[in-house]
C-alpha cells in the first residue's frame, strides 16, 4: 500500500459512525468555524486524535484543527469574531483558540522542510496532502470537514479498522527526523493495536534508539508519563524492553512484571506510581531524566520506601502507626505495590489520626517558650500514638501529665 497522498477527494463519512460526531455541533466549535471559513470555504478541518477517536466511537480528549489560512490571518480572524486566541506554538503555526467553552488548537497546514531529530523549520502550505504527510501515524492523518467529510490521504482509515499503528512513509526517515516519535509509535500501539505492534515500526525502533538521547528531558517525561498511565502499559513496555528502547530512557533493570501486574485488570497507574514500581530502589538522577516536578519526585520516592514499610506490617497497629507516619497516599501507594489488598482495602476506610495540639497549648499550661515546647509536643505525641492514636481529648491529658512531670 502506498502513503503517497496523491487521493484528494473528500469522502462522506459511513452513516453508522455519524452518531459519534454529536460533539462538532457544539456552538463554540460552529462559530470557530464560522470565523475562519467563508461561505462554503474549505479552509478548516478537524483532525488527529478528535477524528480518530471519534471514528472508534471513543470520546475525543481535546480538538486539533488544520487550517489553510496563515497563522496571524487566524488570529486576526477569530479576534474580528471576538474569539479569542493564545500564540501557543506560534513558530509552527498553532494557535489557541478559546470560545464558548471549548479550547481548540487551530494550525496551519505546514511541511516540516529540514529537522533535526527534535524540531523542524516549518513551511506553511496551503495543500491538505503535506500537512498529511508531515505527520506521524496514518491514523493520526485523518481529516473531517465540519459537513463530515473524511479526508484520508494516506489509508489511515484501514489502518484505524485493522487496528494497525503504522508510520507514514519510511519509519526510520520519520523516526530520524523527530526521535520522540519512537516513544509515540509505543503508545499509540499499546493504544490501538489489535494485534502485535507493526513489525516495520518496531524495527526501526529498536535500530534508531540512539536518536532518544538528544531528545530534552520534558519530552521524554511527558510522552513516558502517557505510555504509563495509558491502557495497556505494561504492553508497551514489554515491546520497548525487547527493543532496547527501554534502555535508553533509564538503564537500571526495569520491572515490566511487576507493572504487568499491577494493571492486570486493567487498573491505570498514576506516573510517579509506576515509576516506583518500574524502576524500584533509589534511582539518584531519575527525576533529572525524566523533569519529573517536586511533587512527582516526592510521591515517586515515598512510593518506593512505603512498598518496603508496608511489606513488613504485623497487624493493625502497626499498620495504624505507619498510615500517620507516612500519610495515607504514601501508605497506598505502597500497599498498592506491594500488591498487598488487604492493606489497600484497609487504607481505604481509614481517617489519618490528627494530633491538634499546637505549641501554643505547651504555653498555655505554663511552658516556657524556647526549645522545650517542641520537645514536650514530640514526647507527648510520643505518648499518644503509643496509646494507639486515642481521641483529641486525651491528647490534652497527656500534656498536662508531660508538663506536670517537668514542673516535679
Ligand atoms: P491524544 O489523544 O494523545 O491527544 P493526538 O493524536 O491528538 O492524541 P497530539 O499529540 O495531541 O496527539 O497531536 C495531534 C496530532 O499532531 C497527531 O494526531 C499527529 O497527527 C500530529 N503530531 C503530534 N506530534 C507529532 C510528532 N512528533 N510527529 C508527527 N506528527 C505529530
Ligand atoms: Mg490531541
């Protein structure tokens, strides 16, 4: 089969996959449309994920649209229609635009005319078959006017049918010119392939991996983060072992097992999750790899300490200290990984004890301020989780006994 887009015909859309469009109705996308196009112009289409999606009958995440109208005559288009737009991805001809409730990312036909395995310089093009040919996966290169006409240049359709996730033209040359591609050809497989991945693909893959080192850590990050919380996870992550792929991003031994297991039922992971379970122990630099936000990082490395604490937990009690300890998200983050469900169904139910005391309460029975209102708060939490995290009453009775006993 060929990609060459020479077919320039625009084809109506089966009728029984009509129903799954309800949403280009919308009044914000109408008047978008409206803004850009004149009568009967055919200068705005959706496309990428929204029509993809959609064609599956699956909900589309968010709306791309191509345009054959330069990226400052959108703007001053949608502006003279009190759209209003953000300057996005300006450089490569895309443009936010913001109306009535929805958000679309409006981009203006272009061929990638020289790259670098991580950006290209960009023509603009007023042919709907460049725009086609410039992008990644054949069932990625699907368009549909706002009338729900299908415009396929490049058999993405029969792909999207077969279940088939392959490159548009030579995989290695698509690869070469943005490497980041490797990362998307897995998760769009795991995603849409119903059989194994596309041998062409995955060849070129595991033969241009190298390439994946001069991509920033953002991207990577990003599309690593999509692949984990994604369907079928460990799927992608068998293929980018076998490969080598895997290698590249992080060379500690990985874990697909264990990530196999954790989704076995088809369960989502959140990112710094599996990571831990992926990557287990220290993994110093890891955060850097990946620019992994404070927050991920955090939830990431308490993650991985708390399989450990929860591995080893006796009984209730035990269990009941380290849930304070550690807080409840760390607690079934670990107990998650640890694949221990008895603990995980426990956590669930259970309200994370407070201790309310305040050192001004250390004061208000007659402490001296200093160093010593902090050590009796500490000695009287001591106490209190000693006595199995008794109610805020209590915790009043045990200061007064603290500080009777200084004041002997
Ligand atoms: P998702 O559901 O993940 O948003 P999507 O297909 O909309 O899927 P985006 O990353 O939003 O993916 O990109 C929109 C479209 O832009 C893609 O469908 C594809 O046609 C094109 N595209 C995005 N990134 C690349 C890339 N690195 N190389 C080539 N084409 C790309
Ligand atoms: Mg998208």
């Amino acid at each position: 089969m060929s990609d060459k887009a020479s077919d320039n015909q625009l084809a109506a859309l089966p009728s029984e996959l009509i129903a799954h469009f309800q949403w280009t109705e919308r009044t914000g996308l109408k008047e978008l449309f409206t803004a850009l196009n004149d009568e009967g112009g055919d200068r705005l289409r959706f496309v990428g994920g929204c029509v993809r999606d959609s064609l599956l009958g699956l909900e589309p995440k968010d709306v791309d649209l191509a345009t054959t109208l330069p990226p400052q005559e959108v703007i001053d288009c949608l502006n003279a229609s009190g759209i209003r737009t953000e300057p996005t991805g300006i450089d490569h001809g895309t443009v936010t635009a913001i109306h009535k409730g929805d958000v679309a990312e409006v981009t203006t036909l272009r061929a990638d005319v020289s790259t670098d395995g991580r950006r290209a310089d960009v023509q603009f093009s007023t042919d709907w078959s460049d725009d086609a040919l410039r992008r990644d996966f054949t069932i990625n290169a699907l368009y549909l006017t706002p009338d729900l006409l299908l415009y396929d240049a490049v058999a993405g359709m029969t792909d999207l049918r077969a279940g088939r996730v392959r490159f548009i033209g030579n995989p290695a040359t698509r690869i070469r010119e943005d490497y980041l591609r490797i990362l998307r050809f897995f998760r769009f497989s795991a995603r849409f392939a119903q059989e194994a991945f596309d041998l062409d693909g995955l060849t070129a893959c595991a033969s241009e991996k190298n390439g994946i080192s001069i991509l920033s850590a953002e991207r990577i990050g990003s599309e690593l983060a999509r692949i984990l919380e994604g369907p079928r996870s460990a799927l992608a992550l068998t293929a980018m072992g076998t490969t080598g792929v895997l290698d590249k991003i992080w060379s500690a031994p990985a874990d697909v097992e264990t990530i196999l297991a954790l989704t076995a039922d088809g369960q989502r992971l959140d990112f710094p999750v599996a990571l831990a379970g992926l990557w287990p122990g220290d993994q110093t630099g890891l955060a850097d790899r990946l620019r992994l936000s404070r927050a991920q990082e955090n939830r990431r490395s308490a993650a991985d300490k708390a399989r450990d604490l929860v591995r080893q937990l006796a009984d209730e009690s035990k269990a009941e200290v380290l849930l304070y300890q550690i807080g409840k998200q760390a607690f079934q983050d670990g107990a998650l990984l640890s694949e221990a469900q008895k603990w995980c169904s426990w956590a669930e139910a259970k309200e994370v004890p407070v201790f309310a005391l305040k050192g001004q309460d250390v004061l208000d029975g007659g402490g001296a301020p200093g160093p010593m209102v902090s050590a009796v708060l500490k000695e009287v939490e001591a106490a209190w989780i000693a006595e199995g995290f008794p109610s805020p009453h209590r915790q009043h009775a045990l200061l007064k006994q603290v500080m009777d006993g200084k004041k002997k």
